[in-house]
C-alpha cells in the first residue's frame, strides 16, 4: 500500500472510529475522531467528499448533544460560502439547501421558532419540496402554529434518515480507534 493509500484507509479508520462512538453515545470521543480524521484528509490532500462527510458527522454530534451555538455559527458560514459562490445547478441548490435544513431545525431545537421557519423556507424554495422532505413536513407544522419538541424532532430526523451515522452505514471491520487520551500515560517533569 502506497503513501496516499495509507494516509486514505487512515482517515477513513478514524472517522469509522467516530462513528461508532456515536452510535454508543460517546459524542465526545466521536468529535476528536472526526476532528482528526479532517485534519488528516486535509493534509493528505483528499478529495473534498471526505471533509464535507467528516463535517457532517461533526454537526450531528455537536447537534445531538445540544451544542447548537456551533452548528449554528458552521451552517451561517456555509451558508454566506453559497451565497457568495451562487448555486448555479440544482446538486448546488440542494446541497445549499440542506445546510440551510440544519440550520431550520437546530434552531428550532434551540428555541428560535421564527428563525427556524426562515431558513426551512428557503431550504424548501432552493432544494424544493420533494427534495427535503423533513424541512417541508416540519415547515408544514410550524406554518399551522403547532408547537415542536426538540425531542419529537429528533425522533423524526431518526426515522426520515436524516443523520449520515446510523446503524447499518458503519463499517466496524476499517475502524481505527485513537488513543484514549483518559489513558495516556503523562511523563513528568524534571
């Protein structure tokens, strides 16, 4: 196995790792894995799916665990990145669109109904509705005034297929863990 192969199975491995986190419920480690699996796919000059899927993980973990002030501040830049570079052909359009799904339903999440409805406005406007259909169903809820748990929410995201990490898109046999940094050993000084 050549350098770039290498340097590729081992991002892979690690953000495998994290994903498995995840599913256990351990976001904190699933984030220093996913972190250093961007660092690793962006040193390695790997093709820009893997950082955007890396990415992704990062904001479900920081999402599920209620971290909503970054994935907040994360999607306005995106969003600010697409607006700047125009969505000229309808995989643009729907990619900027599902930045600006997260960003309806994390705010939402975090309390901010009218904030919410805006930015599933123009997810729904620029994807369409048939192509983010959780954006259009929870747009339709708050159009008629009703009220949205963030747990109902969640519970919706889980059975439409919203989150990338879920049971059956993991692959256990190319997970390489890190090392538990609880566990290091701390060399002392002097």
């Amino acid at each position: 196995m050549d350098g770039s192969a290498q340097g590729h199975a081992l991002h892979v491995g690690i953000a495998e790792a994290g994903k498995l986190a995840a599913l256990k419920g351990d976001h904190a480690a699933a984030l220093r894995h996913y972190r250093a699996a961007i660092r690793l796919c962006v040193g390695a000059k790997a093709p820009e799916v893997f950082f955007r899927h890396y990415t992704q993980c990062v904001m479900e973990s920081l999402e599920l665990t209620g971290q909503f002030a970054e994935v907040i501040e994360y999607c306005a830049m995106a969003d600010a990145h697409y607006r700047a570079a125009g969505a000229a052909n309808p995989l643009q359009r729907r990619d900027h669109g599902s930045i600006l799904e997260r960003l309806g339903l994390v705010r939402l999440k975090a309390g901010e109904p009218e904030a919410a409805r805006e930015a599933l406005e123009e997810a729904v406007a620029l994807a369409g509705p048939k192509g983010l259909p959780l954006a259009g169903t929870v747009l339709g809820w708050l159009c008629r005034g009703m009220r949205v748990e963030p747990r109902r929410l969640t519970e919706l995201q889980r059975k439409s297929g919203y989150f990338t990490v879920r049971e059956g898109h993991v692959d256990p046999a190319r997970a390489r863990p890190l090392p538990d940094p609880a566990k290091e050993e701390t060399v002392p000084f002097g």
